[in-house]
C-alpha cells in the first residue's frame, strides 16, 4: 500500500509542477510574436535606446516632441519654452526658458510637444534621442 501511495504523490507533486510551469503562459494568454505580443529587430531597439548626432546651423531650432532628450555637444544654444514652462536641464536641475543658455554635455528634456526645444546660436551638435524637427 505505501508503493501505490508514493506513486500517486509523485504523479501529483509531478502534475501540480506542470501545471505551475504552464500557468504564466496561460496568465499572459499572448502568442510571442503576435500582434498583442509583438517581436521587434535590433533595429528598432537600437532606434529608441541610441543617441542620434545632428548638427544644426546657427539659427535653426530643434522642436521636440514630448520625452525627447537632447545633450549640447559643442556650440552655444538657448533653450525654447512653450510661453509658461521650459526645457527641462537634469544636470543643473533647472527649467530653462527662453533665451536661458543651454549648458554643454547637460541633459535637457522636452517634457511636452508643444514646441520646447533649443534654438542654435552658432553651429552645434547635438545628441538627440527622440522625435524631432529642425526648423
């Protein structure tokens, strides 16, 4: 009789296991690589996690959209704010506004699309990451 019991708690323990193993793929109910649950290239997360280099000319401005980040590499440029709040400077931990000087290799951050960004004084570079334009 403690044969057939043993055999039967091993077939329980060993189902139980199973079922605990399965039972995340289940919760997500996701195919990977499906539409809900989408793979995507080496491309693309290179795209979003990378650094761009841009160059603007004096005078042009970099308008960018809500998250952008960008980081002055070599000029002189001044921030653009929306007429209430500015360009968010981390490295100085300040808001800047319009006409403020934007710091070389700060980190700055366009919180909203709505028309933040930097306005080039000379020639710059500039590291971006996120959407942008050049006007």
């Amino acid at each position: 009789m403690n044969g057939k019991r043993s055999i039967i708690i091993v077939a329980a323990l060993v189902l139980i296991a199973a079922l605990g193993m399965a039972a995340p793929l289940w919760a997500a109910g996701e195919e990977p690589g499906s539409e809900s649950d989408p793979v995507v290239s080496k491309s693309y997360v290179d795209e979003r996690i990378s650094y761009k280099p841009v160059m603007l000319e004096q005078g042009q401005t970099m308008i960018g959209a809500e998250g952008t980040e960008i980081i002055l590499r070599s000029g002189e440029a001044s921030a653009i704010d929306n007429g209430e709040n500015g360009v968010a400077d981390l490295t100085a931990g300040e808001d800047l506004l319009t006409g403020d000087p934007a710091g070389l290799n700060h980190l700055m951050i366009v919180p909203r699309g709505d028309g933040r960004g930097i306005k080039a004084l000379t020639e710059i570079w500039v590291l971006v990451r996120g959407d942008y334009t050049i006007e």
